[in-house]
C-alpha cells in the first residue's frame, strides 16, 4: 500500500473506499525509553504463574499518559474517518495506558465496522505528529502476511496526525511474564527477524535511528571525569564496569549493523496475542538491524516484568539462521556487557 497524497496528506481514499475490516484490534500501546515515545494500543494482564530464575522481579505498575477523547479530534478529520470507515461512528471507546498525549480508541460505527485509531494534535508535545507520520510510512509499507495491524487510512491536516488501524481482537501477554507465553513470543520473534530478512522496505540503519541516543554508558564516564556525577545512583555492577561498558559501547553500531527490518521498541505492551498469532503493534522506530537486535533490546524488559535475566533467555533464543559477532557468542564472558551496553539509555 502506498500512502498516494489525495490532496490532504492521507491515503489514497479510492483505493480504500471498502476496508476490509477484521473484527479485531489491539489494545496495546520500554515506557519513553530513548525519547518521546509513543505507545497506543494497551489492555489489562491476565492472572498466571510467572516466570522465576531466582533474578526475576515483581512487575511495577504500569506507567500511563494522559488520553484524549475521541471528540478531541477536529471534526473535519472525524468526518473524514467515518468517510473511510463508511458509517457514523456510534462508539469510541479510549484505550487506558501509553505515553502518547494523544488519541487511541477503538472506533464501532453505525454499520458495525470496526476499528482502531490514533490521532494527536501539535500541542503538548510537538514531536508526537512526526512520529504518527513515520508510523504511517512504516505501517503502508509493511508486506502482507507481516503481524501487525493493517493501516487501513491516514490523514494530516493543521497540525493534525490520524492513523486508522484494523481492530485486532487480542490482549497483551500476562505480566508478570508466564513460561509458556513467553517461550510463545520468543519463538515467533524469531520467526519475524526470519521473515523481514533482508527488509522488504526501506528504512533508516539502526545507527541513523539511535546513533546519538545509544550513548549513555560513554556519557556516564564523561560525567563522572568532569566530577558532574558521582555515580551513586547507579548499581554496584555497572560502577564496576563502566569503563569496560563505554568501551563496548563504540562498537554497537558496527555489531548491530545488518539486513533485517526489526521494530526497535518491542516488550509485552507492544504486543497482542490474537488467538494463534502474536501481532506488533506501533512501528515507528523500525528499522534496518542485525536480526538479533529486537530480542538483545526486548530482554531487559522481559526480566523488569519478572522474567528470566536477559543472559539466561539470550543464547536460547537466536532468530536464526543468523549470525553473531564473536563478542556475542554465548561461549563468550563478555557477552552480557555487550547485553548491557546495547539497552543502556
């Protein structure tokens, strides 16, 4: 699908004038983790066991933004969704959780079509709109058969940014994070870093994305040499090792160069579980990466929502056939360093 200007920044209106609407969208929206996030989609955990190594953690309650109604968008841009949907709305339900200052609700018109849309406004955060708009590129651009929700219309008008989704019947895995869900995601991680091997579009290097963000470890270093920080809010490991941390850092770029489209913000609320698939939710940070980049960045995450520490679940779990830098070989000691060093911020 290609995002065709018709006059007001959306997509081409002829060519989906008759959405195929599933009965389906994702409540889903790493929290604001490098930057101005963006996170839309979010449903409640289900109660289960959880996942214990003996390092996992309880996990926190979630972090949320403050939502916009349905009735927050401007009117001509509601109409205009409505015309893309073919009926009136008659149910706009917000969806809880995220960090966008914006709108995400799931939309039911008069006609019983359903589907999900998020919109945000120039005010209060002027970054949200271009990130709606690199979502909308990533989303027309992504090939069939890719799990994740179909963009079905786009419009940018005043300052104004629309997505509109199919509706993804689904809930976000259980947290804390169950063993058998889980080992379910895992597996159809690497099944996706497989199928978007090489990249089926064309997107910024994973060093474009976050060249000037994956910098943490080195700035630390250089605080701590200016006497800026003392470093006591840091745990006692990475005191340790810091030096060797920065170190490893200069390399990512080069370690985590490679063909593969990955998503670069995944964990458990950018995910839904829809029956037998598991479906990504919010790709604006895709990018082009080595294919072991969305597990190495996810890891953290998934022992944070008390699961296995991200060297126990690494070496089990490649997306493969791929292959490692040597300094990622779970043979060698300096494997979690690099772990560390490459989810910093």
């Amino acid at each position: 699908m290609d995002l065709a200007d018709d006059g007001r920044g959306g997509l081409d209106r002829g060519a989906l004038a008759e959405p195929a609407l599933h009965p389906s969208c994702g409540e889903n929206s790493f929290a604001t983790r490098l930057s101005a996030r963006n996170h839309d989609w979010m449903s409640g955990a289900s109660d289960g066991t959880s996942v214990r190594d003996g390092g996992g953690v309880e996990a926190p309650p979630p972090a949320v933004g403050v939502r916009l109604a349905w009735p927050s968008v401007p009117a001509g841009l509601r109409h205009a969704v409505e015309q893309q949907l073919g009926g009136r709305v008659v149910e706009a339900v917000t969806q809880p959780g995220g960090f966008s200052p914006g709108v995400a609700a799931r939309l039911k018109t008069a006609t019983g079509v359903r589907a999900c849309v998020k919109a945000v406004g120039p005010e209060p955060n002027p970054e949200s709109p271009g990130i709606h708009r690199a979502e909308a590129r990533i989303a027309a651009a992504l090939p069939e058969g890719t799990p994740a929700p179909r963009l079905l219309g786009f419009f940018d008008e005043d300052g104004w940014v629309v997505l509109v989704f199919e509706d993804i019947e689904g809930a976000p895995p259980a947290l804390p994070w169950e063993a058998a869900e889980l080992a379910r995601v895992l597996d159809a991680l690497a099944e996706l870093a497989v199928a978007l091997t090489p990249a089926p579009i064309d997107a910024p290097t994973v060093a474009d994305r976050f060249g000037e963000e994956f910098q943490g470890w080195r700035r630390l270093v250089e605080a701590q040499r200016r006497g800026d920080d003392d470093l006591l809010g840091l745990d006692a490991w990475a005191c340790r090792h810091l030096v060797d941390l920065a170190a490893l850092e200069t390399g990512w770029e080069a370690a985590a160069e490679g063909p593969t489209l990955v998503h670069a913000d995944l964990r458990a609320d950018n995910i839904l579980l829809a029956g037998d698939r598991m479906v990504v939710v919010d790709w604006p940070w895709a990018c082009l990466a080595a294919p072991w980049f969305d597990l190495v960045a996810m890891l953290p995450s998934v022992h944070m929502q008390g699961g296995p520490s991200p060297e126990t679940l690494f070496g089990d779990h490649r997306p493969g056939p791929c292959s490692f830098p040597a300094s990622l070989s779970p043979a060698n000691p300096v494997r979690l360093l690099l772990v560390q060093a490459l989810t910093s911020t």
